[in-house]
C-alpha cells in the first residue's frame, strides 16, 4: 500500500488543466491494476495524463487502512503526439487504446471531474445511468456544475458521466441547491 505522497499526480503536468492539453486525446485501458504505474511512466516521459482517483476506507482487524484507487478503474486519459501515443504503448501497461473521435465531448466530462478532485471533494464510483434527471448546482462550491441527480434515503447525489468509457462518478450536494435543467 502506498503512501499518499507515493501515488502519481491526478494531472500532469501539474501545474496544468486538462483544457490545456495539447495534442491527440486517448483512452488508454490498462493491464489490472496498472494504472497508477503507467501513469509515473507517461510523467517520466512528459506525457500530460489524467488519472482520476478517489480515497477509500477499510477497517480490517481493527486498523483503518485508506487507499487511493483509480475512479475510472482500468483507465488514463492522455494527451499528446503519435509519438507520445508509441510510447504509451511501448510501456506493456496498456491492453488497448481507445481513440477519441470528439475530444471537446471528452474534454467537457471530464473537466467537472478534475474541478472537482482539485477542491477536495469526495467522489466515489457510480453506476452509469443512461437516462435520469440532469439539473444544475445552484449555490455552494459546487455551483454551475452540471449533472444527472441520483437519491438515496440519506443522501442526494450529483451524477457526473463520461459518456465515452460508460461510466460515472458523484459527488453529494444539497438537495436545496440543484435546480432542474429544462
């Protein structure tokens, strides 16, 4: 188990947003459990990367063990050149690469996602849902983001999908600041 410091940077370079990528975006769906590896790879060769992660929790015989684990699990996003694309390739981390045929779509689902994990918000997996409720947050820090509402006895839910790979996240927000988009 890694220590926090130990994990890869969610984005690279860091000091960047995925809006500022330049390059040919893909999809690389890696070998198991070989997406934080690949992603110290693609930093080791300056190839701008997101890995979008979340904190889990276990208790196991009365300690507290925390992880932080792929969101997407079995993906890394990348941007760059047919050489960088080679050299991804070249790390025999990668069971395929998926090609992205409207990177603004992409782009445009990921960067609440990225906004998101830069303010510390906890974001879990969530199931993709194909058809639901899309609102907005009106008021609090997550205001202006855009997404599908999912409720739980305790809890409501923003959905935020990524339509290309199939799957979700969410965050949860207050019931009272979301409005529904027409």
């Amino acid at each position: 188990m890694l220590k926090a410091e130990d994990n890869p940077p969610l984005i690279w370079p860091a000091e960047k947003s995925i809006r500022d990528f330049v390059g040919t975006w893909w999809v690389a769906h890696t070998k198991s459990r070989n997406e934080k590896a690949l992603a110290w790879q693609m930093q080791n060769k300056d190839i701008s990367y997101f890995l979008p992660m979340h904190w889990k929790v276990a208790k196991k015989k009365g300690r507290t063990f925390r992880s932080l684990l792929p969101l997407f699990t079995g993906y890394v996003f990348f941007c760059g050149s047919d050489d960088d694309r080679l050299e991804v390739l070249r790390t025999n981390r990668v069971a395929g690469l998926i090609p992205v045929h409207n990177p603004e779509a992409l782009v445009s689902d990921l960067l609440p996602i990225e906004i998101l994990l830069l303010q510390g918000a906890p974001l879990q997996p969530h199931k993709y849902i194909k058809a639901g409720t899309r609102c907005r947050v009106i008021a609090g820090a997550l205001m202006g983001m855009e997404g599908i509402v999912f409720r739980t006895a305790r809890q409501t839910r923003l959905v935020l999908q990524v339509d290309m790979l199939g799957q979700a996240t969410s965050v949860e927000v207050e019931s009272d600041y979301i409005e529904l988009i027409d």
